[in-house]
C-alpha cells in the first residue's frame, strides 16, 4: 500500500494547515474528508510531503479522496495563495469558503442518500438549454472598433480601461473582443456587479456566441443559484468543459484553467467587494489574475473608480475611450431642480411631476429613483419627540407597509421589526407620523397621483423571491409599465428602450456623509442613474431635486465631465494623502461595550510600534487613533475601528504581516472578536 503525508487546508480561522496521513493515490489541489477533533471536514490538499513533519503516531489519517472532480490547478492555488496573503486571512478560509456549499460538506457525501455525491447528483439533473438563434453581431463604430482591435491584438498580460459614457456599447466591446479569444480556443470570464444584470448578459452571450459555443459551455455564477445548478457549474468550470463564464464577484474564483480574457464590467460597483469573510475586491483580483495567466483584462464603466482613473493617467492601464452614445446623439439633458425655495408634493417638487405627466402622455417611461427602501425612514411623535429607534442597534427603525400585514417598523441592520405603536411610547401621543419618504410611500403617493399609470416598484423588498427581479426587469422592459420606482437596484446597467425620464429624489442625503468615498460614490450614482434615459431615443431628460445646487459634484454632472471631476477629486487626494495615492487597511473590533473595543485597538495599536522604526520616509506606515464606527451598537455588539495606512503597499503588507500574529495572540487572549480588511472601500 502507498502510503503518503498530505497538507491539508480547513476553513479554521487563522491557522494556516494540517498534515495527514493518507493511504490512497492523492494529488495536490484535491479535495479531502479529515477527521478533526471530533468531527469530519472537507479540506483541500496544498502539498505533498516527502515525510512525515512530525511524530507519525501523531497523525491522522484521511478517511476519504474525493475524486468526481479534478484537482484544483497549481494556476488556481496561486489565485488563493495570493488571496491569503494580500487579505491577511489563512489559506483556508480562502480556499473552502469559494467552493459552491455540496463541495465542502462532508455529509454531501456521506450516508446512503448521498447517491454518489454532490456532482453526480447535480450532473443527473437535467437542464435543457435550448440554442438560440444566431444573433447577427452589431456593426461597431469606430471607436467601439478601435477598442476591440486593442484588447483582441494584446500580447500577453494588458490591463484596458474602457471608459464609455453611459449607453455607449460597451457591451458590444466585449462581445466582440471575445470573440477572438474563443476562436483560439480560449475562456472568457465576465463580471458584472449584481445578479439582475446577468440574465440580460447571457442572453446576449448565447445568442452572439451560438455558433461557436454549446448552450452547455456557457454557464452563469452567482449566489441566486440554487445549490445543485452553482455546484454544476462550478464543476464544469474545473472540467475545463466551459467557454464563457458570467457572474458576480463570487466567479473571480472559478476554476477556469485556459482563460483568454477577463472583463469586469462596472468596474467601479462597490458591490465587487465582498463585505464579510475574507473581504476581496474582485475587480483587483482579477488584475491579479490577469497578470498572473498572462492576458488582457478589460474593466469597463461611465465612472471608473478613482484607483482606475488613476492607473489609466499613469498608463498602467491603457485607456480606451467612448465618447458617444451607441444609438441616440446625445446624452440626457441633465436639469437641477432647486428644492429651496419650493412647495413639495410628497417630496416631489411640481415641475418634476407635470414632467412625468407629459412623459405619461407620451406613452414614454419615467423612472422615480431614491435610494431609501421601505415607507418612511423613522415614525416620530410631534408632540415629544419621540422617533423609532432599534433596541439592539444605534439606527432608527424603518416603517414598511407589508402586503397583507400592514404597518411595521424594521430595523436595516439587524433584522429586528415590531408593530408600530399605537401611541407614542414616551408621552401617550395617539399622532405618530411618518417622517419622510421611501420607495414604498413614493409609489403610493404615485398612484394617487397618476391612477391610470401602471407603477412598478423595483427594490429589495419587491424583488424577495427568487426569480421575481428578472420577471419585475421583464416588465419594464417589455413596456408594460409607466412608472418604475426604485433604488440603487434598478440605477445601474439596464439598457432601457422606452425610459425617457428620470427623476431623482434624495440626492442631497449623500452629499454630507463622513466618508472620503462619499463624493466619488455620489457621482458615479447619479451619473449612472441619469444614464438610463434616452438609450433608444433622443430626448432623455434628467432632473434632480437638490437643496445644494452649487455644490460642485452637481455641477460636474451637468456637463456629463467624468475626467473633470476625477482629476479635482485624485487632485484633492493627493493632496491630503488619501488612496489612490495611500494603501489602507482597517482592523474593526467587537464587543459588549465600545470601550472594552477600543482598549483593544489601544493595546494592539501601542504594540505597533516596535515594528515601525528604521524605515524610509515613504514606508512609513501611520496607525490612527482608534474611533468608534460611526453605526456604534448592531445586534448588541459596539464596533471601533483602527486604520493604518501607508504610501507604499508593499510596506503596508510587510507590516501587517509581522503585526497581525501578534494582533492575534492579543485578542486570543481577550476573547475579542475583530476582523481585518485590506483596501477597505468606506471607513
Ligand atoms: N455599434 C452600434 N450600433 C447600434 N447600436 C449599438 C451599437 N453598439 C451598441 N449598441 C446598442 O446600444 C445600446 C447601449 O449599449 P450598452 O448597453 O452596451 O451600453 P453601455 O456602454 O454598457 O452603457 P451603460 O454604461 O450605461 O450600461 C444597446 O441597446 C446596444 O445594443
Ligand atoms: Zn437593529
């Protein structure tokens, strides 16, 4: 019997691997069933010993080799080695965490009703994909041609930034740039930033490509998968079997082999950055990916974040630009509408709603867009005061009206929701009232208004059940609705065909945030948004209530100038030394009380200073005053923050490396709960 030492990674915290014995043929990359302590985990193979590390008495043997799948490749640990070490967390908990549930639950493959286990039963299910007619491609412009013929000629590792004004084909861009590579045989995984933009894509996908790629060679990847249809498609990934791969931020890790080029669509979304676990940025690991595979990488957007902007100035990128709108000559006419001194209606401001009347009349779309779910964002009693308040967290409760059980109030942080009141809870008040709009209240109050229009409300909570977006987005653009009404949910992406106006109702709430990003973020919003009008025809029309019509990111966005506003802005960055031109990483602390948090951050911060003597004037690396978050208290639990910081990110990552053993023995020690997040994206 051939008898080897494995080392195993298992999603434990922090703790880097374990050595078994193993009596069965095993490769590198290969999934494991291990004994530990008292239980059974899956874990991956990193490396083959040539011996036994220590006494051989001492180790366990592996109780199974899961062979239905490949091993993972050398070319995919190295993605998650890189993971590991870039993010601060243990190979582990990057490895098992991105593997699709069924891959890394031992009891999926144990026991009589495993039936052979996750991928044979998911490879049982039948799936019919019909081919769909061959979609004739679009002839490009020049710009659009241009831009294709760079990304399709890169030799080797090149990294575009593809920066088109909204409705600009970008979409076409990739389309066509693919194309060259599945011809060479290649795989071409594409990003998009949320789930409801990937049935959209894939129908495009599987039409452009019907010719040239099996409906069973194009899969989509996201978490609105159902186990069994993410565990099929992240097999046939690992069985080189697939051409293209869509999804969101979760697909950066699919276990493509021979990929030819890698699109991040939206590059800019903050929703690349995965916000729990080990905290990623997709769109930066597959620069990584990239470069590592030796091919070109395509991130497209209207509003690059400024760390692109940044790289595409310096060249690092290459810039590809589209200037011009794909199907209509102009942009929309952005308007500000001055709320100062006006009467409002439920918040809308007149003209904003003879806008939407006219656009009614018309037969033309209009689209309300406010980025608060929910009915009103607090009740309060007028008599004391009194607003609704979350017992387990610092926020106000939200009221919602839920079809068929009325009013209650929600908390957005905890899950927390209970009746609303009857009287004011302080002062017997039997008068609470809603304070302010949210969606839900916006498409009342737009019914009443309107009671002929057929009104959709698009937001987190009209879209609860699985399948419901896609069908609710069908809708809209199918033409059977006037007004849609929605969040951030419906600003982004969607290639409108009837959708004439937009109006924008709460801007102002995010133009005083605390957070550097605010501004950066706020435009890229409005002018993502703005863009859904008058894709398909000219006459697209903006208008965006605001109490601060000077304020400058408004009046960049009347003249549509990206490049202005990010050059003030990376300007104004260098200047007070904040990224892109400074490296960070925040270290949260949690606990019963934000004093027992923040003397952690105290004692660790302290600690600090012995690695930071001896360096440059560029590797310093600065650590803060710890402060608590500006959201103090969620489900109970206090949270401060620590931020370091420094110019050069190989210093930052050299600190943190020898920092964070020692950060860990500290909080071993206090029993504290604290994560770390590299390049944190709000602080
Ligand atoms: N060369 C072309 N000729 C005619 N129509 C085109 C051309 N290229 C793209 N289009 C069409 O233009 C519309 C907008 O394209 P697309 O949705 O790709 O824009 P986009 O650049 O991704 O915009 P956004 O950033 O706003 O999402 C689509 O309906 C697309 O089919
Ligand atoms: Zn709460």
């Amino acid at each position: 019997m051939q008898v080897s030492w494995v080392r195993v990674v298992l999603d434990i915290p922090r703790q880097e691997a374990f050595d078994y014995r193993c009596e069965h043929p095993v490769q590198k990359g290969q999934r494991v069933i291990v004994p530990f302590g008292s239980r059974q985990l899956i874990g991956v193979v990193i490396e083959l010993l040539p011996a036994p590390a220590f006494d051989p008495e001492q180790i366990r043997d592996v109780e199974q080799v899961l062979d239905d799948l490949p091993a993972l490749s050398a070319s995919w640990l190295a993605l998650a080695q890189f993971a590991s070490r870039y993010y601060q967390r243990s190979l582990g908990e990057v490895i098992l965490p991105v593997l699709p549930n069924g891959l890394r639950k031992p009891t999926a493959y144990l026991g009589k009703r495993s039936a052979g286990g996750p991928v044979a039963r998911a490879d049982r299910k039948k799936r019919g994909t019909v081919a769909p007619a061959l979609a004739s491609p679009i002839v490009l412009n020049a710009q659009q041609q241009h831009a294709v013929q760079k990304i399709s000629q890169s030799d080797g590792y090149a990294a575009y930034l593809l920066h088109g004004v909204t409705g600009s084909g970008k979409t076409e861009v990739y389309l066509h740039a693919a194309l060259t590579f599945l011809q060479r045989g290649q795989q071409i995984l594409m990003l998009v930033p949320e789930i409801n933009l990937t049935p959209q894509l894939e129908t495009a996908v599987r039409a452009r490509f019907a010719d040239i790629v099996a409906p069973d060679e194009i899969a989509v990847f996201h978490s609105g998968l159902a186990d069994g249809e993410r565990i099929k498609a992240w097999a046939d990934a690992q069985r080189g079997k697939l051409k293209v791969l869509l999804g969101t931020r979760m697909a950066i890790f699919a276990p493509l082999d021979n990929p030819g080029l890698i699109i991040v669509d939206e590059e800019h979304d903050a929703s690349y950055k995965q916000q729990e676990g080990l905290r990623y940025s997709a769109r930066d690991l597959a620069v990584w990916r990239a470069h590592h595979a030796g091919i070109p990488l395509v991130l497209g957007s209207a509003t690059p974040s400024l760390e692109t902007w940044h790289h595409a100035l310096s060249g690092r990128y290459t810039r590809l630009t589209l200037e011009q709108r794909a199907r209509t000559r102009f942009l929309p006419d952005i308007r500000l509408v001055d709320t100062r001194k006006a009467k409002l209606n439920q918040g809308f401001e007149p003209s904003v709603l003879e806008a939407i009347r006219s656009r009614l009349e018309r037969g033309e779309q209009s689209m309300v867009f406010l980025n608060r779910r929910g009915y009103a964002p607090v009740m309060h009693c007028a008599a004391c005061g009194w607003v609704s308040q979350c017992p387990r967290c610092s926020v106000h409760t939200v009221l919602h009206r839920t079809p068929g059980s009325g009013y209650q109030l929600q908390c957005h942080h905890c899950g927390f929701h209970s009746r609303v009141p009857s009287i004011c809870p302080d002062c017997g008040n039997q008068d609470l009232q809603p304070l302010g709009r949210g969606t839900q209240r916006v498409e009342e109050f737009l019914q009443e208004a309107f009671p002929a229009a057929r009104i959709q409300r698009i937001d987190a909570d009209s879209t609860r059940l699985k399948g419901s977006a896609l069908r609710l987005f069908d809708e809209v653009h199918t033409g059977n609705i006037d007004i849609l009404v929605g969040t951030q949910m419906v600003a982004k992406g969607h290639d409108f065909k009837r959708l004439g106006l937009v109006a924008v109702l709460n801007a102002d709430s995010m133009l005083f945030s605390a957070d550097f990003r605010a501004p950066e973020r706020l435009f890229a919003q409005l002018l993502q948004v703005a863009g859904r009008a008058g894709r398909h025809a000219e006459g697209g029309q903006v208008l965006i209530q605001t109490g601060y019509p000077d304020h400058t990111v408004y009046q960049t966005l009347l003249n549509n100038d990206f490049p202005a506003f990010a050059d003030d802005l990376l300007a104004e960055r260098q200047d007070t030394g904040l990224p892109p031109f400074t490296f960070q990483a925040l270290i949260t602390a949690e606990a019963k009380s934000v004093q027992l948090a923040l003397a952690f951050l105290d004692e660790i911060r302290a600690l600090a200073a012995s690695f930071l003597s001896g360096e440059g004037e560029s590797e310093v690396v600065r650590l803060y005053d710890p402060v608590p978050l500006r959201i103090l208290r969620v489900a109970h639990v206090e949270r401060a923050q620590l931020l370091v910081e420094s110019a050069s990110r190989p210093a930052l990552q050299r600190f943190l490396q020898q920092w964070l053993p020692q950060v860990q023995t500290i909080g071993q020690k206090q029993r504290m709960r604290y994560f770390i997040e590299v390049d944190p994206l709000e602080i």
